[in-house]
C-alpha cells in the first residue's frame, strides 16, 4: 500500500478484510467491558484501554502518517490531550523542554505546568529555525510547523539532525498540514501529533487527537499517559473520525488549492497586509515549505487596518462563518486577537478556507472588504 496514490490509501485506509455479510467500516463498539475469562491477554480487556473502534481508526491514522511503515498510533479526546501525553510522558523534573513562542495558545498553559512539575521550558520563534539556538542540554523539542496562527514554518529535518545529535526528541504539531499536506515522521520526528479536530475529520464536529511515532518504547509512554489519565476519545467520535478519513485527500486537495487562490487575489487587496501563506511564493516561508511539504494548508492569516475594520469584514461575509477552529468543509474566520495570548494585531484575521466554489468563497471576500473598508 505504499505505492498508492494519497486518495487511494485515505478510502482505504484502516479497513479490515472483507467478510461475507459484514459492513466495511463495522460499527462502533460500546463497551465498559468484555467477556474476559482466565488471564487479561486478548487484545480487548476493559474499556479504558483499548477498543475495536480506537483499533481501526488508529491504524488507518497509521497508514497515513507512514505509508508502508509499521508505526504505533494512539487517539485521544482531544489535540491537547495528544500534545499533553507526549510533553508529559516523556519529561521529568530537572529535564528541558524546547517550544516555540509563537504557537497553539494553549501552550503557554502547557508551559506553566511543566514549570510546576520541575521541568525547565526554553522558547524561541518557528522562522528562521530559531528554536535550534535553545537544544542544548534538552530533553524534549516541540515543534508546530507551520505555526498557528502566524504561519511561519520552520526546517524539520536541520531540527531534527541537531536535536537528534544532541539525545534530544523531537515531536511535531502537524495539525495544520494534516498527513496529506506533510509527514513529520518521513522528515525523522519521533512523533507526529496532530488535533484531529480540525482537517483530519474536517465537519466541525469531533473533538479528537492522536499521536503517532515509530519506536514501540515512546509510544507505550504514550499509551500509558492515556491509560493513567483517562483521555479516550467516545466509540461514536472515532467511528465517525475514520469515516471523515475517506475523504481527506478530496477535502484537502480543494481547501488548499482554494486556499493559494483565496492568497493571490489577496496580494491585489491594498487594505490588506501582512499577508501570510506558506504556498505563495512571494511568502518568506515558501523556500522551506515547498521542500518538506505537499500541499500548504488551509489557513490564510492577514492583517486589516484595526479591530474595527476587522469586525465589520467578518460581519459582512456571507459564505463565511464567524467561529474559531480551522480546517473544516465550511469556511471560517476570526479576529483572533478577541481571545489574548497571541501575539498578533487587533485587525489580524485567521482564515480557514472550506470546500465552497472558490468564485463564490473569492466573490464574497470581496464584497466583505469593500464593506469594510469603504
């Protein structure tokens, strides 16, 4: 299965063989326990452990994550459950931990709770590679490329060849590019992470997360963070996670080609600035994108005038819904300034690109920053 095309492996993916009268995704399983006699070594003991349906969804996220690899992953409730079960299961007090400052802005949070366990956290920007100034001595990097919600994207494999000289890991926030877009373990992470919540299931409707590494010593860390705290996602949430999986490669495939398109018309737009996508050319980060990744997201971020100006282009989109998140069929965008705690402009606006015509979603960006601006 290495060799097929992205579409391909996302309709096919984690399916088990067919059987006679047997539906082809079975159904989700609800279950506390199972039927257990004797010693608890099937595969299926207690339900805060395993499941059949965590089962099938975890091994399609691993075919995607790796073609053709044999890799560990494991689903959680959520993406900071995910990101949480690895920052959490691999350091310890008096180790260092490496992230960046300029990413998810639950990190922060993230980052105090370390300090509260006795691990030392350094900080540095995505561009430029500058977290690589801040390895020495580390336990663990975190790396989130492209960043969220600037944009930037940094080297994966000069941070990895450094960080791996060093003893040190590496793990990577993928959840903006998803698989489709850029495989974090092919550039030699040790794990993948990525908050399902967003383009991997793609409705707006799932919270979900998931980590995936090849080595089976840090993913039974992992495994065991998400036992010992409990962050399972519901049978119902990853059944209907592996269903969206069909159709990952269609939905990504058109958000990103929609989403360049959405980035060139933006060029020719005099209120807007600031203008960040990673498949432009003109931005600073394509020379590094165009090497490590295959498709460049679905986000567009810009800048307008002010808070004012900003408001009343989100209130005069039509097509477009007024919400957080990203990487969804249904456009979305935000002031993301409205939340604190990154460091961006009042006016700057996070743009999530759906699956609409792209003459409707462009026709109507249009007419939102006349509105807004006349």
């Amino acid at each position: 299965m290495s060799s097929i095309g992205d579409g391909t492996r996302a309709v096919r993916a984690g399916l088990p063989e067919p059987q006679q009268y047997e539906p082809t995704l079975p159904g989700p399983v609800f279950a506390a326990h199972f039927h257990l006699s004797g010693e608890p070594v099937g595969p299926y003991t207690y339900g805060r452990e395993t499941n059949p349906t965590w089962t099938h969804l975890e091994k399609a996220i691993g075919e995607l994550e790796a073609p053709g690899e044999e890799v560990v992953t494991t689903v959680f409730a959520s993406g900071m459950a995910a990101i949480s079960a690895v920052l959490f299961s691999q350091t310890r007090a008096g180790d260092i931990v490496v992230l960046p400052n300029d990413g998810y802005q639950a990190l922060p949070l993230v980052r105090e709770q370390l300090e509260a366990y006795g691990v030392e956290v350094r900080t540095a920007p995505t561009g430029g590679d500058a977290q690589l100034a801040a390895l020495e001595g580390a336990k663990l990097l975190w790396i989130e490329t492209p960043s969220n919600p600037g944009l930037d994207v940094c080297d994966v494999r000069k941070l990895v060849e450094a960080a791996h000289a060093g003893g040190t890991l590496v793990a990577v926030d993928n959840t903006l590019a998803t698989p489709i877009g850029q495989r974090p373990l092919e550039l030699g992470a040790d794990f993948a992470v990525a908050s399902d919540t967003k383009g991997m299931t793609g409705h707006g409707d799932i919270l979900l997360g998931h980590v995936t590494c090849r080595d089976a010593g840090l993913a039974a860390g992992v495994r065991r963070w998400r036992k010992v705290v409990g962050a399972i996602p519901g049978p119902m949430e990853a059944w209907l996670a592996h269903r969206s999986l069909a159709t990952l490669q269609l939905r990504i495939e058109r958000q990103c080609s929609t989403a360049l398109t959405l980035a060139e018309a933006l060029t020719k737009r005099a209120e807007v600035t600031g203008l960040r996508y990673p498949g432009l050319p003109s931005d600073p980060s394509y020379p590094v994108a165009v090497r490590q990744m295959r498709r460049f997201g679905s986000v567009v971020s810009f800048e307008l005038a002010d808070r004012e100006t900003a408001e009343r282009f989100l209130e005069a989109l039509r097509l477009v819904d007024d919400a957080t998140s990203f990487g969804g069929l249904r456009s979305t965008a935000e002031r993301r300034g409205r939340w604190g705690g990154d460091a961006v402009s009042e006016g700057f606006v996070r743009f999530s690109v759906g699956a609409e015509d792209p003459e409707d979603l462009l026709a109507d960006v249009a007419q939102a920053l006349d509105a807004a601006t006349r």
